[in-house]
C-alpha cells in the first residue's frame, strides 16, 4: 500500500517534516540517507538555534528531533534511495537496500555535500588526513599542525573547534577577507593557535600514506609555498543532492531544485525543503522552517487528493 508521505533526508528539514506530518495524523515515513542528521550532525558547536542559550551539539539537536518526531508516530528507516519515478502516481521509490516504496506524496530534503578542492592527493588521502568534518575527525590531531580551506562561517566555527586538538590551526583562504559572521571572524582573530594564510589556494596535498604538507599558491602573485600539515579540513561550500531528480524535475544551473513559494515542485505532490532547493540561507533553524512548510503543503496536498484523485490541482492544494 502506498505511504502517505515519504521524506528523503535527515537533516533539520526531514526531520521537522516527520514531526509536522506525524502530528497531522500522516503516520509519515523518513529515508534517512547514509548520514543521519544531515550536516548539522556534523558540528560540535550549534550556538545559533533557538532554544539553546548554552548551544548545543549537532548530532544531539538532531537525535532530538527525531526523538521528538518519534513520540507522535513518525518512522525511520536507515536507508539510501537510489532511483525514484515521479512519472506515475503513486511515486515510486527504490533504496540501496532493496527496498520498494510507494508513496501518494514526498518531502525531498537531501540537502547538500561537502564541495572537495578537487586536487591531486586529495582523495587519495581523505581519511589519512583530508576531512570534510572536524567533530568526527579532530580528535586525531591532538598537538598537530592542521589546515582549515575555506573563509566562511563553517571555516571558521570548525577552525575554532580544530584548537581544542591542535597546535595550530591555519586558515588557508583564497581572498584577503573573509565571509564568515563578525562573530566567529572575532573570536578567531583573537584565538592565538589560529593563523591565517591569505590569498592562497591549495595547488595539492602531499604524504605517503597520510597527510603532511599542503602545496600552496599566491592566487596574486603566483608564489609557491609548503606548509607543513597532519590534517586538512576543507570547507569551501556545498552541492545540493539533487541528482536523484534530474530529468524529472526542474533545478538550476547548480542543481538546485525549482520550486513555488510553497516549496511545490513543479509536479503535484512532491515537495522540496531545505537545502536541496535553498541556496541562500543555508542554516539549521531555516532548514527546518523549510521542513515546517512542506508539511503543511503536504497535508493540504493529501486532503484534496481525497475528494479530487491525482492530479490534485496544485492552486486548490495550495490554499
Ligand atoms: C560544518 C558545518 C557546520 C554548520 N554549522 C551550523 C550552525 O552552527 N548553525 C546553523 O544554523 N547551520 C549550520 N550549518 C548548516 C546546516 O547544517 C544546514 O543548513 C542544514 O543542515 C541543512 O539542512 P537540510 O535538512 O536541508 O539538509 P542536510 O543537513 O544536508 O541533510 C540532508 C539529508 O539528506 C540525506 N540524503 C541525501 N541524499 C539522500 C538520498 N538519496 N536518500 C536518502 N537520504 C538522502 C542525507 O543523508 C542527510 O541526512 C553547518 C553546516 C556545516 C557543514
């Protein structure tokens, strides 16, 4: 029998819409994908969603989502999908495990990846020294030298984090200023184990068998330099996980997901939250926000398909 609702994705925006939907009486099911929590689970340090004065962990903020979500009859299963058809009503879905699903109505929120430098040594190396996330692999580099790629808020945030472990901690950043908040620019300018490499880019990423040096080059002036590293953690942005869709419903040049100011697709009863379509605000609380409104819109969407059958006419759906 087909689900209600299936929500693709973990992070802040699956997971508020298991706990809207499951509050509605959708009894919705969540495909949690690889990474449970999504992104957020990988930071030591959320000190900017309400609620939490004195921060928060964000593999605890996400646990207690779904605890939360949970407690009004939400489902989980652990699972990666790997190929849906939105042709057809029911939509279809299919997971690594083998697993079959029908479903009247979906929630996409599988957010976005780790963008990777893209040079050599770094895949060679990822996992012996290259990172995409400093609260699962930090730990490792207590009295180390380690190399934080990026100028933004995650830079920043997981640079500050890096100086619990490390000796020093290295901003490599291509530009002379950075992007990230005032307040973490503050508290990093005043952390004495961080040191900022400007103007620099990664030209590769050396060691036999694990990390030690990073080649860099002056994006002015063209001047090459070594720097000696145990650890590499790069945060330079984010692609969404649209690739799923392609063909099947319309996103932008990035591959972010086209949707209505009521998070629609372009085809009735599938809905995007989160950062599979927003590629402007990029934060937790908004995630979930996201995750809050495609619920409603499913709800909408369910109800009208009771008395109308598919498709349902997305404006009635809409109101
Ligand atoms: C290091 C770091 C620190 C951050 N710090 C903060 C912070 O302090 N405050 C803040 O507000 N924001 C922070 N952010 C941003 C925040 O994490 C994101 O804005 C938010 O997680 C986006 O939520 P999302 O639900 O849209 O997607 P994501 O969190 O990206 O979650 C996507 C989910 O979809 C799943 N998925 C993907 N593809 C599939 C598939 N095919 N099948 C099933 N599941 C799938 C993934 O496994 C994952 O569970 C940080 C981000 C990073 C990387």
């Amino acid at each position: 029998m087909a689900e209600n609702v299936i929500i693709i994705g973990s992070g802040p925006a699956g997971l508020t819409a298991a706990l809207y939907t499951a509050r509605a009486n959708l009894n919705p099911l969540l495909l949690s994908g690889n990474e449970f929590g999504g992104q957020i689970a990988l930071t030591n340090e959320v000190e900017n969603y309400p609620g939490f004065p004195e921060g928060i962990t964000g593999p605890e903020l996400t646990e207690l989502m779904k605890q939360q979500a949970e407690k009004f009859g939400a489902r989980f299963e652990t699972d990666h999908v790997s190929r849906v058809d939105l042709q057809k009503h029911p939509f279809t879905l299919e997971t690594e495990n083998g697993a079959h699903y029908e479903a009247k109505s979906l929630v996409i929120a599988t957010g976005a990846s780790p963008r990777r430098l893209g040079v050599p040594g770094e895949m060679e190396l990822t996992g012996r020294g290259v990172s995409y996330c400093a609260t699962c692999d930090g730990f490792f580099f207590r009295g180390k030298q380690v190399a934080v790629i990026g100028g933004g808020d995650s830079a920043l945030q997981e640079g500050l984090f890096l100086t619990r472990f490390a000796s020093q901690v290295h901003i490599v950043h291509r530009r002379s200023e950075l992007r990230a908040q005032s307040v973490l620019q503050e508290r990093a300018r005043e952390n004495e184990k961080i040191n900022f490499v400007w103007d620099s880019v990664v030209q590769d990423i050396r060691g036999n068998g694990a990390v030690n040096m990073l080649n860099l080059v002056n994006v002015h002036t063209g001047a090459k330099s070594e720097l000696p590293v145990s650890g590499v953690f790069v945060y330079i942005g984010h692609y969404p996980n649209t690739e799923l869709f392609k063909g099947q419903l319309d996103m932008d040049d990035e591959g972010y997901l086209t949707v209505d100011e009521r998070l629609h697709t372009k085809i009735p009863g599938v809905f995007a939250a989160g950062e599979a379509h927003d590629h402007i605000f990029k934060q937790a609380i908004v995630a979930a926000g996201f995750g809050c409104m495609a619920a409603m819109e499913v709800e909408k969407f369910l109800a009208n398909l009771e008395f109308q059958g598919y498709p349902v006419n997305i404006t009635n759906a809409a109101r």
